[in-house]
C-alpha cells in the first residue's frame, strides 16, 4: 500500500512539473529579417533612344542590329535634295553680296580719294566749293550704300547658317560610344521626329536598380553588400554587388506582385563587383546584407 501511495505521488509531482513547464515561455533566437527588393539590370545612363531630329524620308540606314559605334558615327539620313537646294540658293545670295560689297568698297576708296582732291583745290582757289561739296556728297551717298550692303550681307550669311543647319538635322549621329541594340527605319520608310528611329546601348558598365520597401528604410546604406540572384534562373549561383545609392524619393512600387503594387518604395542602384555581361531589363531579386 505504501508503494502505491508514494507511485501515485510520484505521478503527481510529474503532472505539475509538466504543466509548470508548459508555461514557462520559450526563447527562440531568430534572425533578423534580411532585406530583399526586386529589380531589373540597367545600363548607367540607361539606354539611347535615336529620333530623327526632323520629319521626313530615310535615304541611308548607314549601321546594322549589334554594330559597334563611336561618338559622331552617322547612323542614317535623310532625303535632304529641298534642303541641299536651299542651301545653294542661300550660298548664292551670300555670293551676290559679297561681290557687291566689294564692287561698293572700291567705290568709296576712289569716292574718298576724288573727295579729298576736289576739298583741296577749293581751299587752294583752283576749284569752286560746290564741286568740293558735291564729291563729298557723293562719298556720303557711297557710305550709306556700304551700310546698306554690309546689312544684306550679313543677313544672307544667317540665312546660308539657318540651311546649314537644316541640312544637318537630315543626318542622324551616334552621341556616344555604343552598340546598336534595336533600328526601327529602313531607307524609303517615314522617319518622324516623336518615335526613336534607334535604340543604342552605350558602352556603360551595368546597374542593378531595385525597389527597397520603406519597411528597409535605415537597414540598407550606401556600400552596402548584396547578392543578385535572376528570378529566371534562380539555381545560378548568385552574384556580388553592392549598394552605391539609395533615392530620397518614396514611390509606388513597379516590379513587385499585383498585390503589393499600393506599397512605396525607394529606387536603390547597385554595382557588380566585377564586371557582368547580362541583358538589359532582365529581372533580379537582390539579398542585401543589411545592417541592424
């Protein structure tokens, strides 16, 4: 009997001790969240959209889909034949006037030579004063008309610039070092000044541009460390970057799910560690290694 009596005891003391330390709160050492944003690859700068700087008919398409290109390298014209026709005229013009301007210089140099005789004679007695006021005169007249020609000349030279430059405007340039990524003209095709005729991507190192939740606000910083990982390919090993700006703009989020497009977010650019060879606009999702 006794050994019932200290078995049920025993039992007893277990039951409490079981319940006691069902109460007793666990301690759990989590880690702490580690920001992630979505984000696309991006060219500094981003990409070079090539309008044609006037409206009118593609003559040449003078590069081809992934040429390389230098600064200044003629990507296309233009029919220009009005504006080739304008600018002779206007070199013409140009032409005319200097002529006359130089006929009326000589004009004046005898102008001031007779001038000046005929102003001698009359103080010396050997001529009347009206001859001298007359030649004089004359020289004034001269003078008018010089002023009159230097006018038209320099008017037809501004017109001779402005069909330069609407000569120049049928020519379509690269700005910048870079690759013809996409040509949306052929020759005979209309160009117009609103749609990009070429898309070029410039010879630029490639960024990561992420959105950061506002949550993250304080948890990433400038130099931060990160790995970009593609959202088509996950099982490739991910690649190091790092933080080189953080926006001081909240916005609406662009690449997150459809349910989450209310929340802002903060445009975060990063680097490669080494240079990468990725398309862009391929979507990433970047693990930074925030601080806390």
């Amino acid at each position: 009997m006794r050994s019932l009596v200290s078995l049920l005891c025993a039992l007893s003391l277990a039951c409490l001790a079981a319940c006691s330390d069902s109460h007793t709160p666990s301690v759990k050492n989590e880690e702490p969240f580690t920001p992630i944003a979505r984000g696309k690859i991006d060219i500094e700068g981003g990409l070079l959209n090539i309008n044609a700087p006037a409206d009118g008919v593609f003559s040449e398409i003078d590069v081809h889909i992934g040429a390389a290109i230098k600064a200044g390298s003629v990507l296309a014209k233009l029919n220009a034949d009005q504006e080739s026709l304008a600018l002779e005229l206007a070199t013409a013009e140009v032409n005319h006037a200097q002529l006359a301007m130089n006929a009326l210089t000589n004009r004046v140099k005898n102008a001031e030579q007779l001038a000046k005789r005929w102003a001698s004679a009359a103080q010396q007695g050997a001529a009347e004063q009206v001859q001298a006021d007359e030649a004089q005169q004359n020289l004034n007249q001269l003078h008018a008309e010089i002023d009159n020609a230097k006018s038209v000349l320099a008017m037809a030279n501004i017109k001779r610039k402005q069909m330069q430059h609407a000569l120049a405007l049928r020519t379509l340039y690269a700005p910048q070092d870079a690759e013809v990524a996409k040509i949306s003209a052929q020759v005979g095709t209309f160009a117009s000044s609103t749609n990009p005729a070429f898309v070029l991507l410039p010879n630029k190192p490639l960024i990561i541009r992420a959105e950061l939740n506002e949550s993250f606000i304080g948890q990433v910083k400038p130099g931060a460390k990160a790995q970009v990982s593609f959202e088509a390919t996950p099982q490739i090993a991910q690649i190091e970057a790092h933080v080189v700006y953080i926006g001081s703009l909240l916005e609406t989020g662009h690449w997150g799910e459809e349910q989450q497009q209310t929340n802002r977010v903060v445009e975060c650019i990063l680097e490669f560690d080494q240079a990468q060879h990725y398309l862009v606009g391929q979507n990433v999702m970047v693990k930074f290694h925030a601080e806390h």
